[in-house]
C-alpha cells in the first residue's frame, strides 16, 4: 500500500499570479478560453470580454470556479498563451509531488465537494477560487500510488465510456421504434389483422359526414363561423395507399373546430386560472405542474373564440418547440397562452387518432418544413389545418389508439431501465472514485507517523 500524508494542495499547486484589464496591452491579440467542457477539453474563442483576465501558458492546469466539480478542469495544451476571464483559475505543479490524472480525478469526487463545505464558507455553491482551493489539505499518497490509482481509473473508465456509448444507442434505437410505431400506425400496418376480423364496420366516409352534420348545425346555432372550404385532395398530395375503409381528408375537416392562439402575452400571477403554454406540452399531455395562472378577468379574456376542454388537442405552430401536440388531460378550466393553437373533434378516439398522426415522424417534418420567418419560426394556422390526413373508420382508430398506447408503454418501460441503468453507471463510478480517495484518517496519520 502506497504512503498516505496530509497535505495542503498549496504544497504541489501554485497559482500563476497576475490580473489584467480586457484591453491591457499585455494581452493584446491573444485568444482567451471561451470554456472547458465537462470532459476537459477547452473551446478557445476570439471574442472579447469585458470582464478581467488571466494569463495562461502551455502546460497550465486550468480550473473553472464554477464547474470545477463537473469537471471543468484540464491541462492546457495549446502552443501559444492565451487568457480566460477571472472565472477561472490557472496553475502551475510539482509533478514530483502531484500527478495531474490523479488531481483531476480527485476534484470531482464526493471527497473534495465534502472537504469544500467542511473548509470553504458556502461549500461548493461558492466559486471556487485559489483562496479555496490551495489550503485545503487533504489526504494524498504519494507520487507511485497515485499513478497506480490513474491507471486503474482508466481502464474503469473505459468500460464506463462503452457502455455509456451503448446506452447511448439503445435511447437512439428506442427513438426510432416510437417514431415507427407511430408512422405504421397512420399507414395501417398496425391494425392489418384487426381489419381482418373486423371487415364490416362503416367506412371512414361516415365519420365524415357526422363531422360535416355537426358543424353545419353549430354554424346553424351560430356557435362557430363558416369557414374558407379547402381545396380538394390532389393525387400528389397522397403520400401512400390507404386500406380499405380508410380515407383522404384535411386536417380542418376532421376536426369540427379550431383556434388560434390570442397573440398577445397573457399576464400571469402566482394563482388563478391555467395558462398553457408551449413549454406546457407533452406528446402524451400536458405537464399541469409546470403552467402558469392567469386572472378570472384575463382567463375570461382568452377564452371568447373557443374555451378549452379534456381532450382538445393543442399544436405548438411557433418557437423551439413547434410541431408538438398534446392532449388537454385536466378537468380545470385552462385558457391558450402563446404559441399554440387548438382542435375540437368529434369524440375523444378521434382526438387521440389526430394526437398520433401529428406527432408521427412524416407529418412532423411536412409542417416544419412549412416554417417561415427566421426571428420567430411558424406555421401558419391554415398550412396546419390544409394537411391530409388518412383517416381509418372510427372503430379502427380505436384499435390504433389501444395498440399505440400499448406499444409506447412498453417503450417508456425500455426507457426507464435504459436511464436506470445509465444511474447505476454512473452510481459506480462515484463509488469508486470514494474509494479511492476516502483514505481514513486515521490510517493516513498511522502511517504519516511511520515514516
């Protein structure tokens, strides 16, 4: 077993001294770090800061103050000086005393975030400076034993780094099978056998017709406006064969209303009504939690076209996170925010059947690619509700929605063993890194006093 001793990091780690103001000639036409990653690589940049700098050199152990134990850390390799502003910290080592594989381990143990709250005031939330980092004294073997130590993190390492490429994969695999499952779905594939043993229900024609009677009647009981026809279905716009039974409609025909978002930003207070938002929006639903009120006199304000119900299905049409639907899924009363906007069907299968057929990986990219403007990126209302649509007959739809909601239970349950797994990795790993650097104390101060 290798000799253990306290030590204080300043005995092997010494700070390169020296602050310079953003247009110093000292550092005039030099690169600065812009960031080191989590895996230690620097990102050098030539944009200017306004914040004051160091100097680092070729060799230099480079610290972040702020992720050190996340470890934003690494040994600058470059060929030239270069700066970083005063968020970092720059160093130089006693490669007698410290191997540097070793140290960089250490800063991201639980070892070193519980030497920062027991030594350092506001532990490891401060940013971690020299001043922090230099008296802390820790336990440390000596110069052999921590080389012993590397060479074993390293090949651990390794097999951490492959298996967290294969679950990596498997997130990836698992992607494209919800993505497959969901366009199969809308081609019919996935109900081949169910219209096999069902060949005499009505045809989606009727739903159709259904849809066409009630809208006429609220159009009728002046409850929704007529609306622009859209134009019939060309051959090139069908992008398969639809089973027997099955047709080609637009989006705005299947449904028997829909709304656009009010465009202004709603005012919202701590309690009140619900305000969905885009953010708010899940493929399955809608994340409650997450969704910000809104007054009475505001919520009345924003429900005068069309008050939201479970059910409605809501399409993200503008922003980072445009082509996402989801379903209302909450009896509360719930107005529109901003960014999205709403269809009403016929029955909640329906609405599931559409909730589908939006999020399928085909229908996604044919209304992105719709997008326009580059400040905000969206889709126009009417491109939306001008899609085609395969529509099955309503009993098949059911079988769909059964059979989707099945299969992507079954992916969530893959999901949740490939993230508890990527837990256990990554659990494992700071199990080692505390063995390797909880040395006791006491066994470091028994053998400290042999020496």
């Amino acid at each position: 077993m290798g000799m253990w001793r306290k030590t204080k990091i300043g005995e092997f780690l010494f700070e390169r001294k020296g602050k310079y103001k953003p247009d110093s000639e000292a550092i005039t036409g030099l690169k600065r770090i812009d960031k080191i990653d989590f895996s230690g690589n620097f990102h050098i940049a030539q944009k200017p800061s306004k914040t004051n700098m160091i100097l680092i050199r070729p060799g230099d152990l480079v610290i972040s103050g702020i992720n050190v134990a996340k470890g934003a850390m690494g040994i600058y390799r470059g060929n030239e000086d270069v700066t970083a502003t005063i968020h970092y910290s720059s160093y130089t080592f006693d490669e007698q005393k410290i191997d540097v594989g070793y140290f960089k381990r250490f800063l991201k143990s639980a070892e070193f975030i519980r030497l920062l709250q027991e030594q350092v005031k506001g532990g490891i939330k401060t940013e971690i400076k020299p001043k922090h980092i230099l008296p802390l004294e820790i336990d440390l073997p000596d110069i052999e034993k921590q080389r012993e130590i590397v060479a074993h993190f390293k090949s651990i390492e390794t097999e951490d780094a492959e298996l967290k490429i294969e679950l990596t994969h498997q997130q990836t695999l698992l992607k494209k099978l919800r993505q497959q499952i969901l366009q199969e779905a809308i081609e019919g594939k996935l109900t081949a056998d169910w219209r096999k043993q069902n060949p005499d229900v009505d045809p989606a024609s009727e739903l159709l017709k259904r849809i066409q009677a009630e809208k006429a009647q609220l159009i009728k009981d002046k409850k929704i406006k007529k609306q622009k026809p859209l134009p019939p279905i060309s051959e090139e716009e069908k992008p398969f064969e639809l089973p027997d039974g099955w047709v080609w409609c637009r989006l705005g025909d299947l449904s028997k209303q829909y709304v656009d978002c009010p465009h202004d930003t709603p005012k919202y207070q701590g309690k009140g009504f619900l305000c969905l938002r885009a953010p708010d929006i899940t493929e399955n639903g809608l994340l409650i939690k997450t969704i910000r009120r809104v007054s009475k006199e505001e919520y009345d304000k924003r429900i005068r076209r069309l008050k939201p119900v479970r059910n409605d299905l809501v399409y993200i049409r503008e922003g980072g996170r445009l082509g996402i639907a989801g379903l209302i899924d909450t009896d509360e009363p719930v107005c529109l925010g901003q960014r999205v906007m709403m269809l009403r069907f016929l029955n909640e299968v329906t609405a599931k059947y559409s909730l589908r057929f939006l999020n399928a990986p085909d229908t996604y990219n044919d209304i992105v690619g719709k997008t326009i403007g580059s400040a905000s990126p969206h889709v126009n209302v009417r491109d939306i509700i001008a899609h085609v649509v395969p529509v099955p007959p309503l009993p098949e739809q059911k079988a769909i929605v059964t059979k989707v909601e099945k299969l992507l239970a079954l992916c969530d349950q893959l999901e949740s063993q490939i993230t508890l797994n990527k837990s256990h990795a990554e659990q494992l790993m700071q199990a080692v890194l505390r063995e390797a650097f909880s040395q006791p104390s006491e066994q470091a101060e028994k053998e400290a006093s042999c020496v």
